[in-house]
C-alpha cells in the first residue's frame, strides 16, 4: 500500500471480515489486525510538536474564587497613602462594577511588604514561604480579561470560551501532544474540597468540549482509590478480566465501525483498557508511601491547614515524573469545610485562611521540582479567574476585578526573577504588559512547542482553535 489511508482501509476490511466469519480461526488474525489498525487511529499516540518545546508538562495551580493579588504580589504605597478616600475620577470615569454595591472608598492593604531575592520583587508577609522563591518566579502584573462572574471568567481562563462546551486547555495539549505514558492519564485534574463548587469549577473546567471524549481530563480523588470503580473485584482474575475487556473491545470495534463519529463510543472504549492499566499505575502514582517524612512535612502533610492541597501539589509532582502533561490544581471551593478566595468580606480572615492553606506547598512543590531537575522541563502557571478591587466591599472585603490583575508562571522556559507589566498606581487596570487569557493560552502552547494558529480541529465545518481567533505569544516571559 502507497499510503496509511489505503492501508487503513485494507486492514479495516480484514478486520471486520475476519470478525463477520465468526470462526475461531479467524479472530485471532482479525485481532492481531486490530492491534496493528490502532496504531493508525490511536489520538493518544505521542505527536512530535510543532517546534522544539522548551517545556514537557505544565502544573496548573487554579486559585478559584479569587485572591486578591494587590494583597499578595502587587505592592501599592499610593493605595495605601490614598485609604479611605473615593477613587480618583480619572480611574473611576466609566468604572462598571461586579455587584450591586458600587464603588466603595479606597481600602489600603494592612499587609507587610518586602522585597525578595536578586529580582526584588515584593511579596505580602500572607506569602512568606513563597517569597524565597523571588528569583524562579515570573510575574504577569499586567492581566486582564472579560466578564464579572466566577462562571463566565473561569470558563474563559480554561477554555477560551465563555459558554460551557469548548475544550479545556488541557484537553487541546493532549490532542496537540498525545500521551507520555500511556498507563497514565495524560490530563489529570486534582480538585480541593467539593469539586463542582466554587463559581465555574466542575467538569465545565476540564471537559474535551467538540474534541473527542478521550481528550478530556481525569479528575483523581484523595480519599480511597483515586478513581471510582479502579479496583478489579476480587472474584475476578486478571485473566478473565482481559479476556472480557478483549471481548467488548471487538464488539466496540464493530459498532464504531457503523457509527464512526461517535467519539464517546471510542472514549468509552478506550477507557476501559486505560482503566485496566491503571489498576497498579495510578495508585502507585499518587501513593505518597515511598515519600520521605522530611518531603510530605515540606509540602505540610503534617498540618491540618496545609495537608489536603499538600497532597495535591506532591501529587502533581510524582504525576509528571511519570510523563502526564497536565495537572491541573483547584485550590478553593464554596464548601464550608475548605474554605474560598471569594473575599466580599473579611478579607483579612479569609486570605489568612486561604494562604496558609497553599504558600508553603507551593513552595515545597517549586523546591522540589527544582532539586529534581524537573523545573526546567515542567511549566508551573499560578491563575485566578480575576482580581480583587482596591477599593472596599461591605466595609471589610473586596469586589471582583477583571481589569487588572497577577498572574505568575516558573521553570519551563520562562524568565526567571522577571516582571513583566504593571497595573496603576492603586492597583485595579492594567496599564503596561497588558494581556488577556487567550494570549496566556497562547503562551502556555508555545512553551510546549505547539503554535496555537496551526492546532487545528475541524468542528460543524470550522477551523476551531484554542485560543479560539485571538491570542499572541507573550514572548517577553520566554527565556
């Protein structure tokens, strides 16, 4: 055969003949070929990137609900000279606002701030521990996006879209990269608390969208076995459970071959092979037991404030040790019992919460992918879906602000000890630097060595991209 395609449907004839024969002699050909015709169809086979990648995989650290960054990284001293007063009418001129609340007065930070390692960059005393990380870090002061609500920006942040049914950007570097280790999960998502909580979180944040169900991501729990319904029963031996999967499988085979386009068919499918490896390699990749005590007491295992993210960001770690290529983070949720960004009021209590509960993993997670020779080849992204308003909210919190905001990436391929952008002098738009999520994606993208113009999936007779028909590499940022 000249090509694949004519190859293809020579061993798709084989295939299905062999299996119409219903004879014995005839399967295990028919099989045989169907091993050699996956490797033809197989959307997890690794693809070579459109360019040499500076990155191998990406932990995604997701602050949902949103911080308040000009109380964390963005150091105002006119904000807090300014407390109490309105804003200025040369900022406030057409401000829209979140709520129904208004503008407030202007409300200083009550935060110690310093300057941290050869960078100088500032840091909050909220953040101590990750203040030693100065000089690894990358910041993006000048972010902004679109849209009021948790909903609508973290849809936008993760999927480029502010409507549910576009693919995660997890779910587009498994389609543009494949698998890494194909006992494994490409795109892994490890959820805090009450996982469809939170504004905007759940399978929305992590669905493949228009791509092939076998794209999208898999959420992992930390109690019991890390994926529902993983563990063989114990009635069943291995073998017959092999011999099973093979049996569906062939029957899979046939009706996809009816209804090709039925992409859930043939996630369905696949994972039931993919579930079977994991029966030994996803426990043993989230299992913390060969974990040094002096390793789980650096990522605070051994407190209850920090134990649950912890877990998550060691977790993460020993993931792309093993070749997954995204691992997305969820800190946050509107569970009582874990706590939110989402500071209308009390900030002071809430972020004191919400910070212990992540700064000294965070940095534990950069110490130890740094140690491990693992920061120069995994992209770390510290994402909210916007801001907080330097101005006041009930008095003691703060409003959602899209218009300006921090972002910060390390290792990967990014400039580090670097700040790239900056927002005004009381912290709320952003007036150099300035990016959106799309060019953000963009970024992302390229680290991987994947161009975001030419990651291409044909979808109701469109050219359908990541970025969707925006975004610009933030080059910059790119050592």
């Amino acid at each position: 055969m000249s090509n694949n395609k004519s190859r293809r449907e020579f061993l798709e004839k084989m295939v299905y003949g062999a299996g119409a024969l219903g004879l014995t002699s005839a399967l295990a050909p028919g099989m045989a070929m169907a091993d050699e015709l996956a490797k033809f169809d197989d959307p997890l086979a690794p693809k070579q990137p459109h360019f040499p990648a500076k990155a191998k995989s990406v932990i995604w650290l997701h602050m949902a609900g949103a911080p308040s960054t000009i109380d964390l990284f963005d150091y105002k001293p006119e904000l807090v000279r300014l407390h109490g007063k309105p804003i200025p009418e040369s900022i406030a001129k057409n401000l829209k606002t979140a709520t129904d609340g208004g503008v407030g007065t202007l409300l200083a930070t009550n935060r110690t701030w310093k300057q941290y390692g050869e960078s100088g960059a500032w840091f909050s005393d909220w953040v101590p521990n990750l203040s030693r990380h100065a000089d690894n870090i990358t910041f993006l002061k000048g972010s902004k996006t679109e849209g009021f609500t948790h909903v609508l920006s973290s849809l936008k942040l993760h999927t480029s879209g502010v409507t549910p049914g576009r693919p995660a950007l997890g779910s587009w570097i498994t389609y543009g990269l494949g698998s890494a280790n194909r006992d494994l999960p490409s795109f892994v998502v490890l959820p805090t608390g009450n996982d469809n909580a939170g504004g905007g979180r759940g399978p929305n944040l992590w669905g493949s969208g228009f791509l092939p169900a076998t794209y999208q991501g898999t959420a992992l729990r930390q109690g019991g076995a890390p994926i529902l319904n993983l563990d063989r029963p114990k009635d069943v031996s291995a073998d017959e459970q092999r011999n099973t999967l093979d049996f569906l499988k062939k029957l899979n085979g046939f009706n996809q071959s009816k209804y090709p386009s039925d992409t859930e068919l043939e996630a369905r499918s696949r994972s039931y092979d993919l579930a079977y490896l994991m029966e030994t390699s996803a426990p043993e990749a989230v299992s913390l037991d060969k974990e040094s005590a002096a390793t789980k007491t650096a990522y605070g295992l051994d407190q209850d404030a920090t134990r649950e993210y912890g877990t998550n960001l060691l977790r993460a770690r020993r993931l792309v040790e093993r070749g997954v290529r995204f691992v997305h983070v969820i800190s946050g949720s509107n569970d009582k019992k874990y706590g939110s960004w989402d500071a209308h009021s009390q900030i002071e209590k809430n972020h004191t919460v919400m910070t212990k509960a992540v700064d000294q993993p965070i940095a534990a997670l950069l110490d130890d992918l740094k140690a491990r020779g693992l920061l120069e080849t995994t992209l770390v992204v510290w994402t909210s879906e916007f801001g907080r308003t330097p101005y006041g909210q009930t008095g003691d919190g703060r409003d959602h602000n899209p218009y300006g905001f921090t972002t910060w990436l390390a290792g990967g391929g990014t400039k580090a000890g670097f700040t790239h952008g900056a927002t005004d002098d009381i912290g709320l738009k952003a007036v150099s630097g300035t990016f959106d999520t799309y060019d953000l994606q963009a970024t992302v993208l390229n680290l991987l060595g994947l161009d975001h113009k030419k990651l291409i999936f044909q979808h109701n007779g469109r050219s359908e991209r990541a970025t969707t028909v925006f975004g610009d590499v933030i080059k910059e940022v790119i050592a």
